[in-house]
C-alpha cells in the first residue's frame, strides 16, 4: 500500500482532489504539519474494511480460531467445501 504524504497547507489547496482520490482510486494520504504526521486521509469503504480487521483481531477467541485453522490448513488436516456442503 502506497501512502502519498503531503503537507498541510498543500493539502488544503488541494483538497477536493485528494478526497477524489482517496475515494475513487483508493489512495491513502497522511497529511502532515511542520514535518509530522497529523491526519490520514482515507475512503471511507477503506475505513470501514480496517475497523472490521480491528474488530476481529481483538477479540481473543476469533484470532485463536483463525491460528488454528492456519495451523491445520498446513498440515493437511482440513474438510473441503464439497465434502460438507456438495458440489453446486
């Protein structure tokens, strides 16, 4: 994921066409002031898929459950689809 880093007051003259980019091209912009990063600027699809990523990985149970199926998925011990649900 590529980050376009742009300070603030460029950001300003150019804000409507960052909020296309990031909203049609899915571009990520950290804007910052005086050389530090301040704000990122991203869609707001893109915003809801890493808070549901957060979500998931904060809860202990789920992250085991996915570690575990990693784990079996290496080892070969796994069901395939068609052999629970048949073929479509």
């Amino acid at each position: 994921m590529t980050t376009n880093i742009i300070a603030a007051a460029d950001a300003r003259a150019s804000f409507f066409e960052i909020l296309e980019r990031a909203s049609k091209l899915r571009q990520i912009f950290t804007i910052t002031k005086k050389g530090t990063a301040k704000v990122v600027i991203m869609s707001a699809e893109e915003f809801e898929e890493w808070a549901e990523t957060l979500e998931i990985m904060a809860n202990p149970k789920t992250v085991k459950g996915i570690k575990k199926g990693l784990k079996e998925l290496k080892s070969g011990k796994y069901v395939k689809h068609d052999d629970v649900f048949g073929k479509h």
